[in-house]
C-alpha cells in the first residue's frame, strides 16, 4: 500500500492519474455510486493496473481525501509568509483546517453521513499515518513556541493530539446552530489554548 506522503505528493504519474480521475468521480457521484472500472476509464488504465497500486474503492477514497490535502497545506503555506510569531501560526493552522474541512463535501460523506466508511477508516492504515502527520505538524509549531517563550507545555506532543482530534471532531460533526451567531470553530478553541498553553507577559 503507498505511504500517506507518498499520496500528498505522488511522484509517480500512474498514481497521480488515478488519483485526479478518483476525485472527480467521487466529487461527482459520491463514494456509493462510482465505480472502479470507469474510474480506470477515465485514468487511461486497466483495472489490473489499478489493483498494483490500490486494493478496494474505499482505500482509493481515502487516499483522495489525502492528495486532495495538499490543498490545505497550500493554503497554510501561503497564509504564515511574514508571521514571525508561533500563535499566530496555530492560529492560522486552526482557520485553515477549520475552512479546508468545510469546503470539501467528501469529508462530510466520508465521517458524518456514511458510517461504514468512517468504519473503515478508523481501521485502515492509512488513518494512522495521517493523522500522526497532522500531530507532527502541529508539535512543531508548539516547540516553535516554547522556544520563543510564547508557550508553555509540559508535554508538547499530548497537547498536538488534543488540538489535532479536537480540530477535526469540531469541524466535522459538530451541528450547525440555526439562527444562532457564533465564533468560529477555530477560534473558540484558539481562544481555549490561551488560556492554557499560551504565556501571558
């Protein structure tokens, strides 16, 4: 099975081209009603070639949700160019995810409407490895921090955890408050780490 950064950034052309044509299916017709072989169709391929790199349509789905990550981490890249301070940084990061979630309706498919993918992926190895990928790149930022003396942390790499599961449990299934005005899910739990992990001078 190809590795969690081997789909954020394919460097083979197959894989790619499965990929492109797996998304466009999938964002199309849903997970339910694409099928494998016209998605080899549209990727130029055989299903034989297919199987060499996937084994079943919900691990290709998956490994979409991951190459279709790569937007997220542009976007973030983009947003941090002349911050200099670790806050603002987490801040960002928790904006960027928040909005990144929201405006791909195949997360909502995949963890809120249809439980025996959200099954699924809670078992696939893939799972694993995006999640810990989400957890360093969020420890890194807090170690920033505490070097600049703009955290304080005990335990860095528990509290990652905590923002990461916390970020995508706010983002993907908490309801909508009708008629409601409300911070942003982001910022609410921005304002959470203040008080705990960010100094006050």
């Amino acid at each position: 099975m190809l590795s969690y950064s081997e789909l954020l950034t394919p460097t083979d052309e197959r894989v790619k081209e499965i990929l492109q044509a797996g998304a466009k299916h999938f964002k199309r017709y849903g997970f339910r009603k694409s099928s494998i072989g016209d998605i080899c169709v549209d990727a130029g391929m055989s299903k034989p070639t297919f199987y060499k790199y996937f084994d079943k349509k919900e691990t290709l789905f998956f490994a979409v949700l991951i190459y279709l990550g790569r937007g997220f981490f542009t976007a973030y890249a983009k947003r941090i160019k002349g911050l200099d301070k670790a806050s603002e940084k987490l801040a960002t990061y928790l904006e960027t995810m928040e909005e990144y979630l929201h405006s791909n309706p195949l997360f909502t498919e995949a963890f809120v409407h249809n439980p025996d993918l959200r099954k699924s992926w809670s078992g696939n190895p893939l799972s694993m490895e995006s999640y810990l990928y989400g957890v360093d790149f969020i420890e890194k930022i807090i170690l920033e921090g505490i070097v600049s003396d703009e955290f304080r942390a005990a335990d860095p790499r528990r509290i990652a955890h905590v923002i990461s599961l916390t970020t995508i449990l706010f983002s993907l299934f908490e309801p909508e408050m009708t008629g409601a005005t409300k911070k942003s899910d982001a910022s609410f739990l921005f304002d959470l780490l203040q008080r705990g992990i960010i100094k006050h001078h």
